[in-house]
C-alpha cells in the first residue's frame, strides 16, 4: 500500500467517522453498539499490525528490533479488545473486564519501551537539547491539568483497588511519558521522512490519551458516551499503522534525530505556562492541589534553566578567552595576549622607572624542515622547542608563540647579564638534537633582543628593534643573539637596497662567473673548474657572495640566478672545448630551494641540449641541507645521475648527513668541510683527509 500524507488523513477521518456513524446509527441496539465498540479496534490493531510486521522485516538492526516491540504492544492492544469482544458478547456491557485493561496497559507500556529505546539510541546530546526543557515544561503542566481534573476526580470515584491502582495511577503515568516521549523526539527529527513517521506517533498518542482523559472523566460523573471515545482509540491504532507504512516507503531511519539542533525558542510551553496561572487564580483559591504544585516545579524548572544558561556562558566565556589569548598548538600565551601584556610593562615600567628586555627568538631553517620532513614534524619540533623553554627558563621569564616558528620571551626587572643569561639558555636548548619519528632534527635560534626604554617607550617600536636584531643575528651566521644597536637600520635598508638591486642584476647583465682550477695535488694536474658566482652592481659595486647570496635564498631570487650560472657556465665550457682546450668537466653549486623544484631534472635537460655540452662535463655541487628529505633527495639525485651528471657533497660534516645515509645516495664525490682539516699537525688529525677515498663513489 503506498501511503501519503494527504491519504493517511483522508483515511483516518474517513475511519473515524464510520466508526461514528456505526456507533450512532446502533445507538438503540445495546448488543450490537457493544459489539462495535470491541470489533473496530480488533480490526484496525490487526491491518496496523501486519503494516508494522511487514516494516520490521523490511529494516535491520536496531531499528527492527524497535518496530517488533511496536507490533508486540498491537498484539496486546489487540488481544485486550478480543477479551472485551467475548465479555461483551456473553454479557452484553459496556464496562471492559480488568484483564483487558491489564492488556492495554501492556501494550502501551511497550510503545513507551520502544520510544525509550530510541532516546538511548539518540544519546546524551539530547540532554543539551534545547526542545528538552521546553517539553519538560509542557507536559509537566498538562500533567498538572490532566491530574487535577480527571485523574483526582477518578481515583476519588473508583469502585475497586484496581481501578485506583491501574486506571487512576498507571495509566496516566504510561500516558503522559508517551506524550512527552513523542513530542520530544519529533522536535528532534532531522528529515521530512523521519519527522512524518514520527508525527504519526504523535498523534496516535495524543488522541489515545485524549480517549483516556475523556473516559476518567466520564467514569469520575458516572456516565459513558461511546461516541466521544471508540473513535478516537480506533483512530490511535490506525495512525500507528500509517507510522509503518511510512517507514517502510521510505526505507528511512527510524526517527532519524539531530541532537545538534541550533537553540530555537518555541512558545508552547510560554503558553502553556500562562493557561496553568489563569487555572491556578481561578481554582480552589491557591488551595494545595496538582496545579499549584506543577506551578512550582515550572518555577524552579525555570529557574534552575537559567542558572545553568548562565553556567554555561561563563564557560563559554573562559573557552573563548583562551582561544583568543593561548596559542592552541603549544599551549602558550599567543600573539594577543603578548600585546597587551607589552603594554603593561611598558606601563608598569613607566611608573617604576625601571626596564625591561624581549627577545624575539626564530628558528633557523624551519621551513626547510616542514617543507621537506612534513607539517606534523614541523608541529612536533614545536611542542617539543616549547617544553624545553618552559623547563629551561625561570618563572619570570614569560614565554609567547607569536605564529610560525617566532617565539618572544619577556624578561621584566632584568639586567643586561640577565637578558644574556636568558639567551644562552635558550640557545643551549637547541645543542642537543631533537628525534621525532626517527628523524634526528638539528635546529639553532636566532635572537634579537630590545629594551625598554633604550630601544623605545612603545610597543611597536621595542618590537620592531627587536626584529632587526633577529635579523641581524640571522645575517652573523645564525644561532647566536644580537642586541639592537642604531647600525641594525643601516644594515637593513642596505639589505633591502640588494635585494631591490639583485632583482635587476640579471637583466643589467651584472652578474658574472669566475672559474676557479681544481688541481690533483699529487700530480699537479688541472682536473676541472668551479664556477663562482660574483656580482659587481652599478649603484652598489661589488658585493661580496656572503653578503648577497643569502638575500636571494631568503627572496626565492637564487631560483633564477642558479639557472643563469648553470647556463652560462656550460656555455663557457663548450666554446673551449670547440676552441680546442683541453676538456674538463665544471662544477656548479645548486642551491637547496633550486633542489626542491619540482623540474630540476628537466630544467638542467633543457640547459644541457640548449648550449650542447656533454652531460659528463657538469658535476653538480649540492650542500647538505637538501639530506632531511632522503627519500625525496634520493628520486631527484637519480633523475640528475640518469642524465649522466656527476654529484658532489658540499660541506660533508657540518649538517643533516651521516655515512649510513651517504650510502644510499647517488654521490660521485664528497667535499670535506674546511674545518676538518684547518691546523691539521698531528698523524691522528690527518686520518679523516686520507680516509677520502674510501667515501667516494664512482
């Protein structure tokens, strides 16, 4: 049977009005009005019954298993009408016999077990559901109405215990949790298929109840009308029915509910609340009865709503306060909070007449280990830099995540010795390498250090000292800490004029190579050439690599001027090899932010083909920096080797490598640094240099 809404009303009003019309049209044959009374219920319960059966084998899981304890509850409603059915054939009344109502109780106790059985499936969100409070606060005071004037009435009026006990105290119990159960779980519902099913339980239950309110009261007066009721419980049976058929067209969820429904204000209860004051002012005088207590139980309801709103809110207020001012990756105070606690110190400090220090700290290279090792190993350095500083530093010593991998510590009533105290800890910190998933990780600070009122009487001024000096920390070779001095201006503007200057440089054409003999010193013969890279600016004169090599890393600028060298310097090549000179293959230093292209290999192809030189004349330097990603440095070291370059190892000792690594990399030659062989004068000192061949791979 396919079922829509406009039916199942068409059908349910059409239902019950032949059901009323049979109970009228028999009014004056007692039997046979009894009779009906019994067999519309019988066979209403029986075709919802078989709806609800037929949807149950259609679903799985727990909503099944929700849908038989349904069909299990129309069977007893069903067997409470055929007990009713044979007592009033035999004894022709209207009165149903006591195990009938135990049926119907019983049925309606599993309806509740099933919509229960729901309520734990849902969850504890529902408990922070907004709609649960207003549902509380309408069926407390139907509750209170539904007591007052047919419960009370009832109870005082029954004619045995079981009647008070079953009639007069189950049954409004069993009620009036359906009514609060149905109505809370179809404000719930999420979707238009599942809010359908669920509004028929709604209203199968409220016209039941409805039937059972009527019937209490009549029993309370003495009288029975079946015309006000039999329509209403047959009706309740058949929208129950219609609850499967829906759930089985659409295949849906059973009540499908949304606990994260946003805050929606309803005015029932409101309503509700306003109808129990007028029934109080106009009943008994304010005399102790259900009304006046459902009264005070919404007043304290109310009441305590409100204290946990404004719980509540106070939470969400320290939430937002440390989402605001904490740093949610370290845990530290964030850039914010460092603001305005800057501005106090510089307050507090204006009115002690004292100073105070902030070092702003950076580590060296941090981008180059996210890009290469991944964000998360990134994030692990950071929480890892961030215990070490707290453990390290003193509790005066306040530490700030400004972002990235800037940290800033204020040292307040220091002195210089102090703020240096304060920055070789720091830079102590870092000697000891870190290991996060088997990476071992060397990374240094640079520290810029200002002071107030030396470097400024403002935040934005101590800050921006504060950053030239980082800076020029950076600029003397990193790991090491600088104070600002009024040289850092000149030396920035002259940093920003190079890299303003280098720019240019190529298309001025002020670039230029040198190339530089590599001998054998045993033989003293020329074995190649490295091609140096110089630059003689027209506004600025010659400027030394030191100087402006780390402009154009830190610019991305050494992109560009590598490809320019590697293309001059295999032009150089092969015009002396076609003039007849002895060939020798040229080196070319490649920079770690050319080696992360991801068109290297192709980049250096195409030079190669463009200027015609032999593959085996180009050796590629390359530094050690680019080994954090061994993996990644592996593919591209193979592309460079498949062409038919040779590779070399710039610098071997100072960084990220080690012989374990080396031996899974396509490396021709290793360059020792320097280091290891200044003030060699001892036999044990020289064992590393003569130990070179060993270490190189052909």
């Amino acid at each position: 049977m396919i079922i829509t809404k406009k039916k199942a009303i068409t059908y349910l009003l059409l239902t019950m009005s032949i059901v009323y019309l049979w109970i009228e049209i028999l009014n004056d044959f007692e039997l046979q009005s009894v009779l009906s009374a019994s067999f519309f219920p019988i066979m209403v319960g029986s075709l919802s019954f078989m709806w609800v059966y037929k949807t149950s084998k259609n679903l799985k899981g727990k909503e099944r298993r929700i849908w038989k304890i349904i069909g299990i509850g129309l069977v007893f409603h069903v067997t409470g009408n055929i007990i009713w059915f044979i007592g009033a054939v035999n004894n022709i009344i209207y009165q149903a016999p006591d195990i009938s109502y135990l049926f119907w109780l019983l049925a309606y106790f599993l309806f509740l077990v099933a919509l229960i059985y729901k309520m734990r499936l849902i969850g504890s969100g529902i408990t922070t559901n907004p709609y649960l409070f207003n549902t509380a606060i309408f069926i407390i005071v139907v509750s209170a109405i539904f007591i007052q004037y047919f419960v009370r009435p009832y109870i005082a009026s029954a004619e045995s215990l079981f009647q008070q006990i079953v009639l007069g105290i189950l049954y409004p119990i069993v009620d009036i949790s359906l009514l609060f159960v149905t109505t809370l779980l179809y404000y719930l519902s999420r979707h238009t298929k599942d809010r359908t099913v669920m509004l028929c339980f709604m209203t199968a239950f409220y016209l039941s109840i409805m039937g059972d309110a009527i019937t209490a009261f009549m029993k309370s007066i003495k009288e029975y009308y079946q015309l006000l009721i039999e329509p209403l419980w047959v009706g309740s049976l058949l929208v129950i029915g219609f609850a499967g058929l829906f759930a089985q067209r659409n295949k849906s969820r059973l009540f499908e509910t949304n606990v994260t429904t946003k805050d929606k204000e309803s005015s029932f209860p409101y309503i509700s609340i306003s109808l129990l004051i007028i029934l109080v002012f106009q009943s008994a005088h304010w005399q102790f009865n259900p009304m006046n207590i459902g009264l005070v139980l919404v007043f304290f309801m109310i009441v305590g709503r409100n204290l946990v709103i404004i719980g509540k809110n106070k939470k969400l207020m320290l939430q937002y306060r440390v989402l605001a001012f904490q740093d949610s990756l370290t845990g530290l105070s964030n850039r914010s909070s460092f603001k305005l606690d800057l501005e106090y110190a510089i307050e507090k400090a204006s009115k002690d007449n004292s100073s105070f220090y902030i070092l702003l700290m950076d580590l060296d290279r941090f981008k180059m280990i996210n890009d290469t090792l991944g964000h998360f190993v990134g994030d692990q350095l950071l929480k890892f830099t961030t215990e070490k500083l707290k453990n390290e530093l003193d509790s005066k010593s306040r530490i700030y995540r400004l972002g990235g991998d800037e940290f800033v510590v204020l040292v307040e009533d220091g002195s210089v010795e102090k703020c240096e105290a304060t920055a070789s800890q720091i830079i102590g910190v870092f000697k000891k390498t870190f290991t996060i998933q088997q990476h071992e990780i060397t990374i240094t600070p640079s520290i810029g250090i200002s002071s107030y009122p030396g470097n400024g009487k403002d935040s934005d001024t101590l800050f921006k000292a504060a950053d030239a000096a980082m800076y020029l920390a950076k600029g003397q070779g990193r790991n090491n800490y600088q104070f600002y001095n009024s040289e850092l201006n000149q030396l920035l503007s002259r940093k920003l004029t190079i890299e303003n200057e280098l720019r240019k440089a190529i298309i001025r054409d002020e670039l230029e190579l040198y190339y530089q003999p590599k001998f054998n010193i045993q033989t003293r013969q020329l074995m190649g050439m490295e091609a140096l890279l110089r630059w003689d600016s027209k506004k600025l004169g010659r400027i030394s690599p030191a100087e402006f090599i780390p402009v154009a890393e830190d610019t991305g600028l050494i992109v560009n001027i590598g490809e320019w060298v590697l293309r001059r310097a295999c032009i150089q090549t092969k015009r002396w090899q076609d003039q007849g000179y002895p060939s020798h293959p040229i080196s070319v230093n490649v920079s770690v932010q050319q080696f992360k292209q991801s068109n290297l290999v192709n980049t250096v192809q195409n030079i190669l083909k463009e200027t015609g030189l032999h593959p085996m004349y180009v050796e590629l330097e390359i530094t050690e920096s680019i080994m954090q990603n061994v993996e990644e440095s592996k593919k591209v070291l193979a592309g460079l080797r498949e062409i038919g370059l040779k590779i070399s190892l710039d610098d071997f000792g100072t960084g990220y490598s080690s012989l374990h690594v080396l031996k899974n990399l396509p490396i021709n030659t290793l360059k020792i640094d320097k280091t290891f062989i200044d003030d060699i004068k001892v036999e044990n000192d020289q064992s590393m240099v003569k130990a070179r061949n060993c270490c190189r791979r052909h």
